[in-house]
C-alpha cells in the first residue's frame, strides 16, 4: 500500500469534521435529565438548544437559539445559564416591553438604557427561576441566586 502523498493527507485534514476553519458546533444526544427537560421545554418555541464556544441568545426571524459553553457543567452553572436564556425566550414570546432598553439611545441616556437593560435581565432571572417549579428541576436555590447575583453585579461593576 503507497504513503498518501502531502496533498492527499492535507486533503483528509481539511475534510475532517470542520469546513474549512471554522469548527462544527457540538451536539449531544442525549444531556443531563434537567438539562433535558428545559431543551424540551424549550422545543415547545421552536428554540434550538446547542453546546458551543460562547453563551447567548438569539432571535432572528426564521429561527430561535440558544448556545451554552461547552465548559459549562450542564448540571450546574450550564443548567442555571439555560434557565436564565430560557427567561429571555419567555420575554420575546410572551410579550411585554422588556428590550424597551434597545429604543433607548445608550449615549443620550445613559440611565435609562442601563436601568432598561438591568430590568431586562432580573426578568430573564426572575422567569428562568419560575422554570425551575414549573418543570420540577432539582437546581441548587444557594447557587441559582450566587450565579444570578454574579450576572447582574456585571452590569454596575
């Protein structure tokens, strides 16, 4: 059998589970069973739940998602971080005026696009905090209120 030559292996490199820099997202089958339950809670919005390099989420006009970090402890504080992504969801489907704080010119008034903002986010917290009954989550009430404690001090210090 011949040694594939310098441009057959730089070939297979390239054609190896990435398109061309840019890495794949991770998917799992299967995540932690209350990790679980707020993906398929979340299926009920069509919101796509993904492991990847950075936390957010996004709303577009085809599609909902949400990234936890893959460093993230899908038990714990990647558990506690989807809730809160889970609150935002609730926020954009339920209505109300919570991204009022996007309409507000952040250079003119400085203020109130902070304090929008803040109130935008302790909402998030709030119904992410609600998921937790609603879907009978065994989350760690001391370490739900550390991280969210943590979150929001982000938005003064």
């Amino acid at each position: 059998m011949e040694k594939p030559t310098t441009n057959e292996r730089d070939s297979k490199k390239k054609n190896s589970g990435s398109i061309g820099k840019i890495k794949p997202k991770i998917t799992m089958r299967t995540y932690p069973k209350d990790f679980q339950k707020v993906v398929d809670f979340l299926k009920s919005y069509d919101v796509n739940v993904m492991i990847d390099c950075v936390t957010y989420y996004i709303k577009t006009e085809d599609e909902q998602s949400i990234c936890i970090h893959h460093n993230y402890n899908l038990e714990k504080n990647g558990l506690i971080t989807l809730l809160h992504e889970a609150g935002h969801v609730l926020q954009n489907n339920i209505g109300g005026v919570y991204e009022h704080y996007k309409n507000v010119d952040d250079m003119e008034k400085p203020k109130e696009y902070n304090m929008y903002q803040f109130i935008n986010e302790l909402d998030a917290w709030n119904r992410g905090e609600e998921l937790i009954e609603l879907l009978d989550l065994n989350v760690d009430s001391k370490r739900f209120h550390k991280q969210r404690e943590e979150a929001l001090l982000t938005y003064y210090v």
